[in-house]
C-alpha cells in the first residue's frame, strides 16, 4: 500500500466535500469567512486522526457486532477534546462555530473512514488517510470560505481587499449562496479531476498500443 496515494486518495480522487459530497451540513453553515472554514477544518482533521489511530489499534479486538456504537464512542471522545481545547484557548472560534464544533459527531466522513479503512488497515495508514480525508475536508472548507468572504464582504481573513466602496454581495454569506458557490468550485474541481484522469488512462493506452506494437 504506497502511502502517497492513500493521501492523495482523500485530498483529491475521493475528496470528501467536492466528489463523495459527505459532510455537507456543517460545511455549509460555517464557512461565512475563511478563518472559520480554516478552525472547521483543522477540528474535522484532527478527529479524523485521532478516531482512525484508535480504531486501527483496537480493529482486532472490537467485536463486529459493536463495531458502529464503539466508533461513534471514539469519535465523540475526540470531538468532546476538541470542543474543550478550542473554548479555552480559542473562545472567538468557539462562539463562531458554535453547535456545529459537537455536531462533529455525526460527520458521514469520520464514521466512514472509521469503518471503511481504520478498522480493516494498520496504524501507519490509518494516519495517513485520517490526514488526507481531514486536509480534504479543509481545502473544501477553506476555498468556500473564502469566495464567500470575499464576495460578500470584500475582505479575506478579516483584513479588507476591497475598499469601502465596494458593495458586497451579501446573498454569499447567506446559505443561498453558499450553495451556489459550492456547486460552482464543485464542478469546476471535477472537470479537472476527470480531465487529468483521462489524460493519464490515454497515456498509458498510448504506451500500452506502442509495446504491443513493437512485439508484433
């Protein structure tokens, strides 16, 4: 198992946010601005590790049967850590994310990678996945809050882009917005995808016809 493509595998192919689409709902509430997309994502990334490193240890020794509530009892372990670290050292954060920092909890994407790869791959891997599903998950969260800040408030990280003449579009800070934007980076990002993808599976065509040729 080539670790780089593990990585690659959440960040890119199968990102959480622009290709599998799981994970949604928090994503759209608090990416009003650039840092709480950043805050969302660093929080998603680190119980994402944290999750996959203990249910990699404990894969042999969970029973099947409870495999589903155990996780979700890791999970929350993580996600209670978490929620207690950033409202002491970050109460600005924790106000502006608010219910969405425990909602964590029933994140599709954390479960999934529990169950999908943490419990059936070592801890080295686990790690690795954890990383690159969470670094997904921020991209995703990050270029959102971004676009949104920018066009509906002129400024990107607080700090003002625009000018005082500018005339934001505050339809963007609003959910109706954030839906449209991320339909839009959506599509982009998967044209992309598929364009490299494509380029790539003709390539290998390509060496493929002339090794068969130069046989005949």
């Amino acid at each position: 198992m080539k670790l780089s493509r593990v990585f690659f595998n959440g960040l890119i192919k199968e990102n959480p946010i622009f290709v599998q689409v799981i994970g949604m709902c928090a994503l759209l509430a608090v990416t009003t601005s650039a840092t709480n997309g950043l805050a969302m994502g660093i929080a998603v990334t680190a119980v994402t590790i944290g999750s996959n490193v203990v249910v990699s240890l404990l894969r042999k020794f969970i029973p099947d049967k409870i495999r589903i509530p155990a996780f979700i009892v890791v999970i929350a372990t993580f996600v209670t850590i978490v929620d207690m670290f950033m409202k002491a050292y970050t109460p600005s954060l924790y106000k502006a994310l608010g219910i969405f920092i425990p909602l964590i909890v029933v994140n599709c994407m954390i479960l999934g990678r529990a169950e999908a790869f943490a419990s059936k791959n070592p801890l080295i891997p686990s790690i690795v996945d954890g990383l690159g599903m969470g670094l997904g998950y921020t991209l995703a969260a990050v270029s959102l809050g971004m676009l949104r800040e920018i066009i509906g408030a002129g400024s990107l990280f607080g700090v003002q882009l625009l000018g005082m003449k500018y005339q934001p579009a505050i339809i963007f800070i609003m959910p109706a917005g954030s839906f449209i934007l991320l339909g839009i980076m959506m599509g982009i990002f998967n044209h992309i995808r598929r364009k490299k993808e494509t380029s790539k599976t003709g390539e290998k065509e390509e060496v493929l016809d002339e090794f068969i040729y130069h046989i005949d």
